[in-house]
C-alpha cells in the first residue's frame, strides 16, 4: 500500500469522524474508536501495518493520554465535591454582586481570567480555572455554555504564544533556534490578539444580550417555573450535602490544588487526587458518605475519560509511526522514522496537492488553512509532520521559513482547543457538559476568521510577506 493512499485513508477516516458526530449518529468516544479501528483494518489489509504493529499504535496512543485521563476523573470528582459542599454558591453570590444583570461583564470576565489563566501555557489547568468557576454564572444569567467556550479557547488562543506553550516551542525546535527568540517577533501580534479577544467578549456579551440572557431578560421569564424547580431540587441537595462551616477550608484546599497544577512539579493527576482525599475526609467523614458522593459524580467521570480513551485510539492509529528501533513514536526533528505515521502521510498529500502558483505566498496559504486543518491534526504531528514539508516546500520557491512558521504558529494556535484531536478540548467541554459538534459549530467560524484577521495584522507589520 503506497503512503499516498495511506493519507487519503487517513482524511477519510477524519472527514467520516467529523461528519458522523456532527449529524449526531453517535458519541464522541464511538466514533473515535470505530473509524481508526476500520482504518487499522484496512490498512492491516493493504500490508502496510502488522496487526503486532497496529497494537503497538494504540498503546502508543494511551501511553500518551493515560496521565490525562486520570486528570479528568479526578477533576470531575473534586470540581463535584466542592460544588456539592456549597464553595461555588459563595464564589458565585459574590460573581453576582460584582456583575449584577452584566451580560457583557460576564463574557469580559471571562475572557480575562482565561488570559490570566492561561499565562502558564497548560489547557487542562486553564479549563479547569474558567470553566467551574464561571459556568454556574452563565446558567443563572441563562447564557450558553459553548459562548463560555468560545471566549475562553480564543483568549487561551492568544496566550499560547508565550514560548513556554507547546506550539511556539515545536515550531521553534523545528526552525533551529530558541523558543523566546521566535516569541520576540511574535509579540506585537499577541497584544493585538490580547485587544481582539477582549473586543471579541463584548461582542458576545451583545449577542447573548439579545437573546434574552440576564437575570431578568426574557429567558429568564421564559424559565421562571423551571427555575423554581431547579432552586428546590439544589435547596433540597444543598441542606444534605452543603458544609458551610467549612467554606474557608475547601477555598483554600482548591486554591492549593489549582497552585501545585500551576507550579507544575508533580503530574497534573496528583494535586486532584489529593484534593479528592481530602474533601471526602474533611467534609464527608462516613465511608458511606464518602462512596455515595463519588457515585453521584461517576457518571460525568466516566464519559469523559471514555471520550479521552476513544481519542487514545484515534491518535494512536493516525500519530504514531515506527521509529528506526521498531517503536511506536511520533515523528520528531532529527528522529529517523522506518515507517511514517498516517498524518505524516496527510501532510505530505497537501504538499503535493498545493499549486506550484501558491508557492510564493505559501506563508498566508497555509495561514488561512491552518484552522481547518487543526482538526485533522494533533499539535505534535501538525509542527513535527508538517512545518518541515512546507518549509522545504516554500525554500524551493526562495520563501524563508521563518514566515511559514509564523503563520503556521499564530493562526494555528488560534484554532488549538477547538481540535477533537487535543485532550484539553476534550476536558474543556465535558466541564461545561457541551457536545464537541456544538462547541466546533459555534466557534469554527469566530475561531477562523479571529485567525486571519491575527494573519493579515502580521502581514501588515512585515512578518509574512503579501
């Protein structure tokens, strides 16, 4: 089987993945399980992988996303504990008092405490700052969580410039040079992002206004019987589960969780598994308790580490190749690969495909399709798969590879955690109980256009040619 057809299989594999969860046909972890496995299939037919080989992929794949999921199980049973012990209700009276009926405040608000958030790089521990924090507001302002969403992907979007963050430091381990050197040119560009993404929450701070957010817009009125219902159910959870007395140790406890995440010294499992044990111990002393409230929070728990372990199966079966030892890997500068992975494969097709005429303004070309192609490829195979071809692509044009970097860099960051092929999108929205199809639909098109807008102002200050 030759490598082209391979990476015809492999958009195939993405398109069928794409379309089958945006008609809803089924769940995230399905698809992600079933399409890759008929690919292995196929490509187990074809010769070009063993099936010895194929299971290889797959643990290569949970190998990287095990830490992850215990991330996510934990998460989910701490940010439920703290809800259930009554910490969010204070946090989100005082939320209340400061924004009052500010439909605008809260989109603004949240688009700077994701860039607060974000200013160490991590999208999990950005997501788990934003998300429980504010989503409760948003539900009792009656806004959409996936406009939650939107504001806090495009502001960490923007963050993620910073050199410490994953793509600026590929992109630069790909160009040969220092991580803060790349960065040095990309300052201005990250200040307009910064201006954008806050012009960006006023806008969708307007929208949700019209709609009829707010605490007495016409949603609210719509809803009232419901709400009723709802305030009763949490009065009647909240005398049960609510431990008042203790609000300043579970503040403190949180704030110490989300500190050693930040600090980032131990795997981003441990600090929430500690938290864990000590919210069961300090605020639900009986084992029974203790196995009742995990219970009431194993649902969520397990449909997103499901959703993450069907993701292990994707990225194994389209990331992974064989390196010179005969080890699953990904395929890293200066790293020989004796059999190139799936979306190597992809990104050599697009090379191929790109019309000689493009060549010049390869840099913009590749700036505008760089969010489309954010969901077919993860972060390490889009800067380790395909910078490189296109920079050999653009050389044989006389173009210089520091642009096509700085345009791969800006736009794709731009588009990072709406990719299903990043486990901290995957985190994100189980947090804010969206569908990934409704979090790609409502922000594909903002997230795009925020891109090109980014690429066109780097064009305008001379760092990719017109």
């Amino acid at each position: 089987m030759s490598e082209v057809l391979v990476g015809i299989l492999g958009f195939l594999c993405i398109v069928a993945i794409v379309v089958t969860l945006f008609k809803s046909k089924t769940m995230p972890s399905m698809a992600f399980i079933i399409f890759p496995s008929i690919l292995a299939l196929i490509l187990i037919a074809g010769g070009y992988y063993s099936i010895d080989e194929v299971g290889k992929l797959i643990k290569g794949g949970f190998g990287s996303t095990g830490s992850t999921a215990a991330l996510f199980v934990f998460s989910v049973l701490f940010f439920g504990i703290m809800t259930d012990a009554g910490m969010f209700d204070v946090i989100i009276n005082k939320l209340m008092k400061f924004v009052g009926d500010n439909v605008i405040g809260v989109t603004v608000m949240t688009a700077i405490i994701a860039l607060i958030g974000h200013l160490d790089g991590g999208g999990a521990s950005t997501f788990l700052i934003v998300v429980p924090a504010m989503l409760p507001v948003y539900k009792k302002m009656h806004m959409r969580p996936t406009t939650l969403l939107r504001v806090a992907v495009l502001a960490m979007g923007v963050l993620n410039l910073m050199p410490w963050a994953g793509p600026t430091m590929r992109a630069a381990s790909v160009l040969g040079i220092e991580a803060g050197q790349l960065w040095g040119k990309l300052i201005p560009v990250q200040v307009f992002g910064i201006v954008l993404c806050l012009a960006h929450a006023v806008l969708a701070g307007v929208q949700e206004k019209k709609r009829g957010a707010g605490l007495h817009g016409k949603l609210a009125e719509a809803a009232g019987a419901v709400d009723a219902a709802e305030e009763e159910q949490h009065q009647k959870d909240e005398n049960e589960y609510a431990r008042p007395k203790l609000f300043v140790f579970n503040i403190c406890l949180t704030i110490a969780v989300i500190a050693m995440l930040v600090w980032d010294k131990f795997p981003s499992y441990f600090p929430f598994m500690l938290g864990v044990a000590a919210a069961l111990l300090v605020n639900y002393t009986p084992i029974k308790l203790q196995k009742k409230m995990i219970n009431r929070h194993a649902g969520p728990a397990l449909m997103m580490c499901s959703t993450l372990m069907g993701a292990a199966v994707l990225m194994g079966i389209l990331v992974y190749g064989f390196n010179a030892n005969g080890a699953a890997a990904i395929a890293k500068p200066g790293v020989e690969m004796a059999k190139t992975s799936v979306v190597t494969n992809m990104a050599q097709i697009i090379s191929m495909v790109m019309p000689a005429a493009l060549g010049q303004h390869l840099p913009l070309v590749i700036g505008i399709l760089s969010v489309p192609l954010a969901l077919c490829f993860d972060t390490d195979s889009y800067f380790y798969g395909m910078l490189p071809v296109m920079i050999a692509i653009g050389a044989s044009f006389g173009v210089e590879a520091y642009p096509i970097a700085i345009a791969m860099v800006v736009c794709r960051n731009c588009a990072t955690f709406i990719s299903p092929m990043v486990p901290a999108t995957l985190l994100g929205i189980g947090l804010a109980d969206v569908d990934i199809k409704d979090h790609i639909k409502c922000s594909f098109g903002y997230v795009w256009g925020f891109s090109i807008i980014c690429m066109i102002f780097a064009a305008i200050i001379g760092l990719l040619p017109f």
